[in-house]
C-alpha cells in the first residue's frame, strides 16, 4: 500500500467527517431535545445504522481479529456477537417501554421509577464507566495514526479527540446520526471485502482446535471458556444500560421503529464483526507463508502487506470509522447526563432551560474529551479499557432496569443497594486481579496473593449476581416496611374521617 494513498486517503475521510458533522449541526435550531435526541424523529434506516455504529468499535474489530489469531475464533467473536446479543435483547424487552417514556437520556429512568439519589450514583457510575469507553476507542485510534500517518502516539489520540469532539459538540445527536449512517456503511463494506479477498486468495482455516465449532472454548475453562462467557455477557447484558444505546432507542420515531432498529442493528453487527473473527483465522499462516512477521496488530500486517492497496485503505477506514462511531456517542451521551442527571438541567421548557442545558452539555462534552484524552495517554491498551466500562454496567446497572420496567416490588432501596454493592464488588476485583479478560491490568492493580490469573472471568460473572442479591433482598425488605406504613397510614386516614 502506497504511503500517499493511505495517508491522504485517511485525511479525505476526516475532513469529510467533520464537514457533514458540521452540515447536521443547523437541524439543532437551539433546542437541547434536537441536540440530545434528534427531535425523536430517527427513521427506520438511521436508527438502525446508528444503533449498529456504536455496537461496532475498535474492539470488536481490531481486538477481535487479535484475539482470535492467538487464542482462537471464540475469544475474538464473542465480541461482536455479545454486542449483537444486546441488540437482540433491547429489542425484545426494553426499545418498546423505554421509547414510550419520553426519557431524555438512561438516568432519567432512575429517577422516574426509583428517585433523584438514586439517579445521581446511577448517572456517576456511567459517566466512569463511559470515560474508560471513550479513552479505550481513542486508544485505537492512537495506534493507528502512529502506524499508518507517521505521528506519534499522543499526537494520534489527540487529533482523533479533537475531530470527534468538533462535530459531536456542534451537532449532538443530528450529527453523530449522519456521520454513523456513513460510517458503519463503510465498515459493512469493508468487513465484506476483506472476507471476499481471502476467501478467493487464499481460504479460510476451520480447524477444529480453534475455529467456531471447537466447543472447548465455550465449556473449558483452561481453554478460555470462562473469560469467553463474560465477554459475552459484559457486552450482551452490561450494553443495555450503555448511555449511546439508549440515546438512539429514545431518538426513534416511534417505539416500533426503535424495536425494528434493535433487531437490524443485531444482525448488522454480526455481519461486519464476525468476518474480521473468520479472517483472523487464517492471518498468522497469511502472514507466515509471505515471511511476515507482523510487529503490531494481525490485521494492520495483512492490510499493508497482503490486501490491494484500494482495500488496504478501505477497511482501516472502516475501523476508524468504528473507533469515531463509538467515540462520537461516548462523548454526547456522557455529557449529556453530565448537565441533564447529575447538575440537574431540566428541559421542560426549551426556551429557558432546554438552552442553558444545550450550553452546559456542550461545555460538559469538552470536559469528558479531555478525560477521555487523559485515561487513553495513561493506560494504552483498548481492552481493559472498554471492556471495564460494560463490567461496571453489568455489575450494578442492569437488574435495577429490568426490575424497574417488570418487576412491581422493585424499591429505590433495592435499586441503590444493587448499584453501590455490585460496582464496589467489580471494582475491588478488579484492583485484586492481574488480568482483566486475559489482557494485563495495568491501570490500577494491587498486587496479593488472594486472585490469580486463573480466576479471570470470575469476577464479571460474580460481581451481578451480587448486586441481584442486593436488589431482591433489599427489595423485599423495604417494600414490606413500606406497604406496612401505607396500611397503618390509611387506618389514621379512617380513623381521622370517622371523627369527624
């Protein structure tokens, strides 16, 4: 692949990124719900691109390819299929009742069904969980300019920061919609190529030990079948509560559209994920036969030393294209709950209030660039990084979502206990272990003699059920308190009424 081409080719996509952000922005008009939602008016077509956009990151194709060249299919695939999961599942049980609401962003649902405590820990915990999934996308983004533009790493992340915050702080939802539209058009595209050309040069390995029918990887532990099973249930549980998602299934134009966009967007997600967990198959006998020993990432060696130089270009667009669609989303979503759910801006009135809250999002957005600049500098690794953001979510934010939307004996108590308990659970285990999802903790590890590496995986599979036990105990105890009060306050009622 030649320099000139991938370098100005890159440039092109950016500068045409940024001026279609920019277009998006004049459909703002000034009114914070255009900014935050869309005017939740998202047709079919750009709810659906726009939901499979942020279920496609660098992780589930760059990383994916990565793990799936050194540990086998399942390690790499349970990425895009654990996203496509969430998709699935949104669908069925939350796009319908959550769009009907009317919510501005996820926390409000906290507030409404529990109250305003409960909303502010909910919003913080998102907010850190979103800040590591916004630094571990920029991370991505780093590496790839330092390989392929010839800057350096810091420089990488920052020019990636700077695009992604100029066209999402000017356009909100309007903007990240279009650019996603166009950006997961190139990843479909890309991810379908690249299959097609080593398919047809040179095939596809299916060996039994380590592609998609060797089972081992799904019930042996020493095989990674642990840490595969958290993998798919971080991403396939934790991403219901992941604030981008949400954004778009409120942004829908009806609750129909938002469950028909779930369900596109599941099955677009496999279709441009799991072509890049195929590929990796057959990338290090690639690499091999040719005499390449790859120094980076699997897939950046097969692009630049075995695929045509115009499809070279085309897919690492197309996984910067992945890192922009999730980064861009990272940063209005958690901004958003920044100014509406934690300073407590509400946009009743769009006059007043709904501007001062579009002003306080776009300086908040600022705010968690600069963060997520910061976490991506300090810990350059995108595993840990976005995988930690949905472990957090699934350890204390779920069960108070699905409990609040079908379980009528779910308390506030409940759901704050579930969110305190179940991320402080997450979080210690995470201090305690060296490995987080087989990749080196090297953002905050203690090290003990209490967890091993062989307890990988453990922890995202304990840390939930923690907080379920939480939530139902809890629950139980303060919903009998309080149907107690209730009976003892309507006898008073009774008694004060047959007085008179």
């Amino acid at each position: 692949m030649t320099e000139k081409l991938l370098f100005w080719g890159i440039i092109l996509f950016l500068v045409a990124t940024l001026a279609i952000g920019m277009w998006a922005a004049k459909q703002v008009k000034g009114d914070s719900e255009n900014y935050l939602v869309a005017g939740r008016g998202l047709v079919l077509p750009l709810a659906a691109a726009t939901l499979m956009a942020q279920s496609v990151d660098s992780n589930a194709t760059l990383g994916n390819t990565d793990l799936v060249a050194e540990f086998g299919f399942w390690a790499g695939a349970s990425l895009p299929i654990g996203l496509a999961l969430c998709l699935l599942l949104a669908g069925l049980f939350f796009a319908k009742p959550m769009n009907r609401m009317g919510l501005i962003t996820i926390p409000d649902f906290y507030r409404i069904k529990y109250n305003r405590l409960t909303e502010v820990i909910a919003s913080l915990l998102m907010v850190l969980s979103f800040s590591f999934l916004l630094a571990g996308n920029l991370v991505a983004g780093g590496y790839m300019f330092e390989t392929f533009l010839g800057t350096t790493y810091t420089a990488g992340v920052m020019l990636l920061a700077i695009v992604v915050f100029i066209y999402t702080a000017s356009g909100g939802l309007f903007a990240v919609a279009y650019t996603d539209a166009i950006q997961v058009g190139i990843a479909f595209i890309g991810s379908l190529a690249l299959l097609a050309f080593i398919v047809s040069n040179f095939g596809i390995d299916l060996a039994t030990d380590t592609g998609p029918f060797a089972m081992a990887q799904l019930s042996d532990p020493s095989a990674g079948a642990v840490i595969n099973w958290a993998t798919l249930l971080a991403l396939g549980l934790g991403n219901l509560v992941a604030i981008d998602f949400m954004a778009r299934i409120f942004a829908a134009k009806s609750p129909e559209t938002a469950q028909r966009a779930c369900f596109i967007g599941s099955a677009g997600t496999l279709i441009i994920g799991v072509p890049f967990s195929l590929i990796a198959l057959s990338a290090s006998q690639i690499l091999a036969d040719a005499g390449i020993t790859p120094e980076g990432p699997v897939l950046f060696a097969l692009l630049t030393d075995i695929a045509p130089p115009l499809l070279g270009l085309l897919v690492i667009v197309a996984i910067l294209s992945a890192s922009l669609s999730t980064a861009d989303g990272a940063i209005l979503g958690t901004s958003s709950v920044i100014a509406h759910n934690i300073i407590g801006i509400r946009s009743d009135d769009h006059n007043a209030a709904g501007d001062r809250l579009l002003l306080i999002t776009r300086v908040m957005a600022f705010v968690i660039t600069i963060m997520g600049v910061f976490f991506a500098l300090k810990v350059p690794a995108t595993g840990v990084l976005l995988l930690l953001a949905f472990d957090l979510s699934f350890a204390g934010l779920v069960v108070p979502l699905a409990g609040g939307l079908y379980w009528p004996k779910a308390t506030w108590q409940g759901a704050l206990s579930c969110i305190i308990l179940g991320s402080l659970t997450r979080l210690i285990f995470f201090v305690l272990m060296p490995t987080a999802f087989g990749i080196d903790n090297t953002l905050l590890y203690i090290p003990n003699n209490i967890l091993s590496t062989d307890f990988d995986g453990f922890p995202t599979l304990i840390s939930p059920l923690v907080g379920l036990a939480a939530f139902i105990i809890v629950s139980m105890m303060t919903g009998k308190n309080q149907a107690t009060r209730e009976r003892v306050g309507s006898r008073e009622r009774e008694k004060q009424m047959y007085r008179r």
